[in-house]
C-alpha cells in the first residue's frame, strides 16, 4: 500500500532490494572458499621470497583463483558499504558523494590490485 503522499513525492521500492540482497549473498557465499584458498596460499607461502610468490602467481589456478578473489571481494565491498551508506547517511548530498566514493575507490583499488597481481604473474 502507498500513501497519497507517497503517490505525489513519487516514493517507493526503487524494484531492486531483492536482486541487491542475493547478489550480496552470492558473492558472499563465493568468497568463503575463496577465503579459505587464500589464507591457506597465505600460510604455504609464508616461509618463501618473493621469487616463491612469482612462481606460484605464474601457474594457471592460482592465479586465476587470485583475480576471482579480488574481483569478488572488491565488488562484494563496494555492495555492503553501499547497503551502509544507503542505511546511514541522511543528506542527499553527502549520500551521493559517499555512494559516488564508494564506487570510484572499490573499481580503483580493485583495479590495481588485479593489474599488480597480473604484472607479477607475467613478469611485466
């Protein structure tokens, strides 16, 4: 049900909550073997040089186990602070400006950390 007001001011459900909710439920659900991969790599690779890490980034799963961990948890990231900035922050412009920021530094860092992992792999 709306209200009259609600109706005039052209409020009401932007029609994509529920599609947010499950794309933040699959990415989450994604990055829990993922996670567990990289704190595993993480705990393997410890005890070598940086020569080690290069070796390991250069076979094929690893590395590409790699980019779909930083893909998923960049964009999983840029999904729930939205959620809290949405929830949170009351004025329109500073709403805007933070959702804005949001995007810009999760595709940014996002960005070079996939660049810098390929780099690595490839000996660019």
């Amino acid at each position: 049900m709306r209200t009259s007001l609600g109706i005039v001011r052209g409020l009401g459900s932007a029609k994509d909550g529920t599609e947010h909710f499950w794309v933040q439920r699959v990415t989450a659900v994604a990055l829990v073997p993922l996670v567990v991969w990289f704190m595993a790599s993480l705990i393997a690779l410890s005890a070598g040089d940086h020569a080690s890490l290069v070796a390991f980034l250069k076979a094929p799963v690893p590395l590409i186990a790699m980019l779909l961990f930083l893909a998923t948890g960049f964009y999983h990231l840029r999904l729930g602070m939205q959620v809290v900035i949405e929830d949170y922050v009351k004025d329109e412009g500073m709403k805007l400006a933070a959702l804005l920021a949001n995007t810009f530094f999760c595709t940014g860092v996002g960005t070079a950390a996939v660049v810098a992992t390929l780099k690595i792999s490839f000996g660019a």
